[in-house]
C-alpha cells in the first residue's frame, strides 16, 4: 500500500513473473521453516500463512479457504496444525493482538 499519493509506488511496476516468482519462494520459505509459528508472524509482522491463503483467494484463487491453505501450507491444514504448530502462549496473544491493532492503520 502507498501511503505517499503524491509518487508512485515502484512495486505496481514489478514485472508479475519476478513478483510470482518471489511470491513462490516466500511461500516455500515458510513452507521450510515451520518452526516459524503463524502466531509469531502475526506477532512480529500482522500477517500469517492463513493470511496469505486469504490474500491468494483474494487475488482470484478459485479454489475455497481449505484449499488456499493447502496452497500455501503445502498440507491440509488439519495436518499443519497437527504436526507443525504449537499451542499459543499468553505472550504471543497478546503481542498478536497489538500487532493486529497496527494492521487497522493501514
């Protein structure tokens, strides 16, 4: 998002091969490093993999909130949650919620 009106913003000029290809490879990234939490992303960056998956089906994914997910997580969801993530502490909650909170000034 541009917050200066006035200038364009360089990334509407990014050829859409190297922004898939960049996009691809973040996903895989994440894909890789599981150890990475949804909630510490979240956290840290107001944004998660299930935020990516919104943003994909956002874009014109056809396919319905599962299977962006699936996309995105390289698993079915249900087997994410089951294998890859850990409970949420009280911490991250709340350092989510504060991060949440900046997203809305958007």
């Amino acid at each position: 998002m541009n917050s200066n009106a006035e200038r364009p913003d360089p990334l509407d000029s990014m050829d859409d091969a190297q922004a898939a290809a960049a996009f691809r490879r973040l996903v895989r990234h994440l894909r890789h490093r599981h150890d990475a939490q949804n909630i510490d992303l979240m956290g840290l960056a107001g944004f998660c993999r299930n935020c990516l998956a919104d943003w994909v089906r956002d874009a014109g994914y056809p396919g319905d909130k599962e299977d962006a997910r699936t996309l995105i997580h390289g698993m079915p969801s249900g087997e994410w949650k089951a294998t890859r993530q850990t409970p949420a502490r009280e911490e991250q909650l709340a350092r989510m919620e504060a991060s949440i909170a900046k997203n809305a000034q958007e």
